[in-house]
C-alpha cells in the first residue's frame, strides 16, 4: 500500500496526488452519499448504488439518465386500433 493512503489521506489529498493514486491501482475518485452534501440515508446510499452499477461507462462521475425497466405506451397508443398491447 503507498504511504499516501495508508497515512489516510482525504480525497481532496489523494486528487492533488495522482502518483499515489496510480501506484495504488486506483482507477478514480468519486464522491458520494453525504460527501456531495447533507441528504436523507436512502438517497445518500443510493448515489453510492448508482456509482456501483455505472462504474464501467464513459464517464461514471455523472450519473445516466433513468431507464424505467417497463415501457408503457402513451394513452394516445391505445385508443389506436392498430397499437397491439401484450
């Protein structure tokens, strides 16, 4: 372990240390939860939720837009005869 993060450094520390960064293997620093700002426990944990899930995209700092799982047509789809709904 390099001396930086074993003498526990903050992350505004490690930031203006790459090289301890990179001699750890450390890919990145993101913030999280209360780090951003004071918030309720869900939504704090889910910040840390939505980093573990998009740590592999482009660019993991910014969060993805919200996909819902189940499309669900508009009102207009089902008036149409045409529209199937399964």
């Amino acid at each position: 372990m390099a001396a930086g993060i074993r003498e526990g450094l903050r992350a505004a520390e490690l930031r203006a240390r790459p090289d301890v960064l990179e001699a750890e293997g450390v890919a990145g620093l993101y913030r999280i939860g209360d780090c951003l700002e004071p918030r309720r426990s869900p939504i704090a944990s889910s910040t840390g939720k939505r980093l573990a899930r998009e740590i592999d995209s482009g660019d993991p700092a910014t969060p993805r837009p919200f996909i819902s799982e189940q499309l669900v047509p508009a009102v207009a789809d089902l008036r149409d005869p045409a529209v199937q709904v399964a």
